[in-house]
C-alpha cells in the first residue's frame, strides 16, 4: 500500500505546510493538503503514500478512510474529524 501513488501539493512537499485535508475519492484515489486555498493543478504532486507517512506518520489513523470521505483537523496533533462528501 505504501507504493500507492497519491495526489499531494507543492506546498507540503516543498515548503513543509502541515497535511490538515485528506480526500479519498468515490474511486479510492487520496489528496493530501495543507492550510492552502486556491490549490491550482500546476501545485499539485505525485507521490507515494508512504512518503505521505514519512512526512505525517498520524495519516495511519485514517487509513481505513471510506471511498467519498474527507478528514481534516485545524492543526497537526489534533483529532482527525471524518465525514462523507459529495463530488
């Protein structure tokens, strides 16, 4: 699983901006973000899961996160809250 190619941002790969937003999509695909709006498709980065562990080892916790569900905290530290979306 750790091989998983997931969708993250510039911001937290490259200027450290804490993962806060988590999307896994109806067709299991995850995005991974920090406190940024305004996310363009030029920010955005392929990478694998396990670097998203590297960088945040808490996103274990919701591993187990349902197709069409969002997770997201004010800051690093805090409980993960969990809930469906539509896209």
């Amino acid at each position: 699983m750790e091989d998983l190619a997931v969708i993250s941002t510039k911001f937290v790969l490259e200027d450290n901006s804490p993962i806060i937003s988590v999307f896994k999509d109806n067709e299991g695909d995850w995005q991974f973000f920090g406190k940024e709006k305004d996310i363009t498709e030029e920010d955005a980065r392929v990478i694998s899961l396990g670097e998203v562990l590297k960088i945040d080892q808490s996103i274990k916790d919701i591993l187990t996160l349902n197709n069409g569900s969002h997770a997201w905290r004010e800051a690093v530290g805090e409980e993960w809250k969990i809930e469906k979306y539509d896209e």
